[in-house]
C-alpha cells in the first residue's frame, strides 16, 4: 500500500509557507506515494487548491489521522500532536531547544521525528539544507526593509540637481543570510562592508564586493569553529565595529548561535553615534536581537535611528520560501521512499543525525539532556 504523505495549512501566526507546492507534490505521487492535503493548505504562499494535480483532500483532523508521514513547516502544537497516528513520521522545522513540551508529547506520541535544522552540514546534504535555504531569503527581504525605511537612495545618482552619494551599508555576521544580505545591497548599488568573527569569510564577503572589517582580532579556533575571546580583545574588536555602524546608513545583523540567544553585538552606546535616519534591520530578533534595543515584531525609534525587529522573513516571500523548502523536504525523504513505500535507513547519517524522537524516546543528545537531564 502506497504511503500516505500529508501537508497541513500553516496555523503558526504571520506563517505563510506551505510544506508541499504542486511541483513537489506531483513528483511524490509520481514516486508512487499518496499525497493529502488540507483544504487551503498552499493559499497563503499563493498555490491554489487548483494547482495541485493528482493530490487528495481533507481537513486537519483527516491529514493528521491519515499520514503516514507529515510535512511541516511551523512546529506542530499540543493538539495537532495528540491527533498524528502513533509510529508516524513528521518532518519539518521542530525547535527542539525552545519547544520541550511539544518535543515531550512526540515522544509519548511514538512519533518518529526529524528536524530539518539538525540536518548534518555535509556536502551529500546541501540540497536538504531548509536552514541555508530560508537564511538566504531572509538576508535578502532585511536589505528590501531597509531600503524601504531608510530616507535615502541605495545606489549613487547622477541628476541635473546634482549627484546624489550612494548608502553604506554594513552587513554583521557572513553566513548564508550575512552574504545574501551582501550581495543584494550591491545589486542594488549601495556601498557596502560586512564582519564575521570568522576570518575565513574574508574571501567570501571580497568576492561579492564588499570590504571586510578588519578589527585586528582573530577568533579563528580547532575544528572551524570560533574561540572564545578575551576580555581585552572583545574590547577592541568592539571599538572597531562601533566606529563602522556609526559611519553606516543601515546595519543588518545576522549573527546567531543554535539553541542560544543571539549575541548581543549593537549596545544603546553605538546607536547614540550613529546618525539621524539610520536604519538597523535586526535578523536575529526572534532569539533576542543582535541590538540591545531590538523588540521582535516591533521597529523601536531611538535618537532618530530606528531599529527594526523584523520576524519570520521567509514568511514575507512565502511563494520562493515555499517551493525551496518543499524541494529541500523531497530531497530528504527520498531516500526513504522505495516504490512508494517508507523505508528508512538508519545507517545513513543524514537521518541518524536530523532524528528527534524515534520509538518513544528522545533520540537527538542535547536535546534529551537538556529535557530529561
């Protein structure tokens, strides 16, 4: 018997994605799967029930007692949880580290779990990659926001009333988001700087045409990752970036640690110094704000700067959020999926790792330790 593979309508506030486009849907029923969906499921990010050829329907509470596997964007809540069928599959973005109770009833559930944010970084899995995916719509929708709040042309013009300077821009942080950012205040002709603590970025941000920030401080430690810093060094490299966000028209901030608050690297010291009209557009305002002076969902107006807290930016391009993250779901669970049937291999890393729950436990470490102790 061909699987059941079921996507509901969104109900997380201002969630407008959809786990599964027509596109995506279509190559599973093709792979032999059977595919329900919710009535309305994709109206948010604009793919009509119409669309959707070959797929079934039914309401929440249908999808949610019928699938074998279920597709998510959004966490499911307590009540969505206790309706899944015992032994089910739910994929999707699960927030392990801020949704115990929810990571506590799958396992009670006997749901079998992944979590497509503990998907390994490796370079069989960048196609499976919805955290670099959604970043990168994220970096681009913060510049749109600033470009819209800033009084100011991005790019340099020349009028007959005279020639107007182009923005700078200064990008914090040069991940996937951080370089999208990048790229997309260059397109659109600002003059732009970014930093990372990461010296080994340095390359990257050059070949987008941006100049690095150099603060004289190397966090560079084993294994790729960031060392802690000094004391004395934290000074200086702040003493650096304050003077770079003080020359700035708009400052993006992208910097983010999994599972922890974001870093606090914008203080209410560095604001007064920059000028009026400035624009900061703080990605990471969901986990606390890379600015002291951040509040998720709000733009807060101090000394003339304004400070943008922007939440769930993918959610504001749903239609190209969606159809990357659907992609990035089917190339998951394909693997999976033999002659239409779920077969999972648990030998294969990719699900081993991005596992949560499995068999009424919590098989993700961190975070059974962080629940159970």
């Amino acid at each position: 018997m061909p699987v059941i593979i079921g996507a509901l309508r969104e109900s997380a506030p201002r969630e407008t994605r959809v786990s599964l486009v027509p596109e995506v849907a279509g190559k599973l029923i093709r792979a032999g799967a059977q595919v329900l969906m919710e009535r309305g499921a994709g109206e948010g990010a604009r793919f009509p029930d119409s669309l959707y050829q070959g797929v079934q329907w039914a309401d929440a509470a249908g999808v949610l007692g019928q699938a074998r596997v279920l597709l998510a964007v959004q966490p499911l809540d307590l009540e969505r949880i206790g309706l899944l069928k015992s032994g089910a599959v739910l994929i999707g973005f699960l927030q392990p580290y801020a949704r115990r109770e929810e990571v506590r009833a799958l396992k009670e559930r006997g749901v079998t779990s992944f979590a497509m944010e503990l998907v390994p970084r490796i370079s069989r899995a960048q196609s499976m990659d919805a955290l670099s995916s959604q970043a990168s719509i994220a970096g681009y929708k913060a510049v749109l926001i600033a470009a819209n709040h800033l009084q100011k042309f991005l790019p340099m013009l020349t009028t007959a009333a005279g020639t107007i300077r182009p923005a700078h821009v200064l990008v914090i942080g040069a991940g996937v988001a951080g370089l999208q950012a990048i790229a997309t205040a260059k397109r659109l002709g600002a003059v732009v700087e970014a930093y990372d603590v990461r010296g080994a970025t340095r390359e990257q941000v050059k070949s987008l045409g941006a100049k690095f920030v150099e603060t004289g401080v190397s966090a560079e430690g084993s294994g790729g990752y960031a060392r802690e810093l000094t004391e004395e060094e934290k000074r200086k490299q702040q003493e650096v970036l304050d003077a770079r966000i003080a020359a700035a028209d708009a400052v993006i901030t992208t910097a983010a640690v999994p599972g922890r608050p974001a870093p606090k690297i914008i203080l209410r010291a560095a604001l007064e110094r920059m000028r009026p009209g400035s624009v900061i557009v703080d990605i990471g305002a969901e986990q606390g704000g890379n600015c002291e002076l951040t509040r998720a969902g709000e733009t807060v107006t101090y000394r003339e700067v304004e400070v943008v807290g922007p939440v769930n930016l993918p959610a504001q391009l749903a239609y190209n959020a969606s159809e990357m993250y659907a992609r990035n779901l089917l190339n998951f669970l394909t693997p999976a999926l033999k002659e239409g049937e779920l077969a999972i291999d648990w030998s294969d890393e990719v699900f081993a790792q991005s596992c949560l729950t499995h068999a009424g436990e919590i098989r993700h470490e961190p975070t059974r330790k962080a629940i159970e102790g």
